[in-house]
C-alpha cells in the first residue's frame, strides 16, 4: 500500500489494478472512519434521549404533584364552602323557625283578646 501511496505521490501513472486497490484502501478507509462517527453519534444520541427521559419524567412528576395540590387545595376550599352553606342555612332555619313561635304567639294572642272581647 505504502509503494502505491509513494508513487501517486511523486506523479507516476497507475495500473488500472493498482488504481482498483488504492480506491479499495480509500473506501475502507473512508467506511471505518464513517462507522467511527456513527458510533459516536450513537453514543452522543443515545446520551440525549436519556437526558430527554430524565427531564420527561421530571416534568411528569412536577406535573403530577402540582395536579394533586390543586385537587388537594380544590377539595379543602370545597369542604370549607359547603360547610359554610351549612350553617348559614342552619342559622336561616333557626331565624324561621323563631319567627314562626312568633307568629304562633301572637295568633295566640289575637284568638284570646277576640274571645274576651
């Protein structure tokens, strides 16, 4: 291989077979160092989908505590509401309730002042 680079170095003519084997030598040559590349962009893609699925998961899991916060806090804000619905109409049916004794009372009074009367 050396005498075939040494003579195309100094300008001499090659053999149709000499020339068919230093194109064979450049293309292997050529290959190898296309395999090396893909290899390492290989490597180098397979470092980013990895770094990718360490983020996804990341965000998944930001994404599900955040969701489980919200519906926590969601929950809590829900409780605090109806039981404040509760007792608003707790005190309104006590109100009713006091004002219908009332008005009992007073018909009482209407129909004992009417028969004395």
């Amino acid at each position: 291989m050396r005498s075939l680079l040494n003579k195309t170095t100094q300008g001499k003519r090659l053999s149709e077979q000499e020339y068919l084997i230093l194109m064979n030598y450049y293309n292997t040559k050529n290959m190898d160092y296309l395999f090396t590349e893909l290899r390492n962009i290989r490597n180098e893609l397979k470092g980013i989908m990895e770094s990718i699925d360490k983020k996804f998961k990341e965000a998944m899991d930001y994404a599900d505590k955040a969701r489980k916060e919200s519906t926590e806090y969601a929950d809590k804000n829900k409780k605090e509401i109806i039981d404040y619905v509760d007792k608003r109409f707790e005190a309104i049916d006590k109100r009713f309730e006091d004002l219908n004794k009332r008005i009992d009372n007073l018909r009482e009074l209407i129909l004992t002042l009417a028969k004395k009367a």
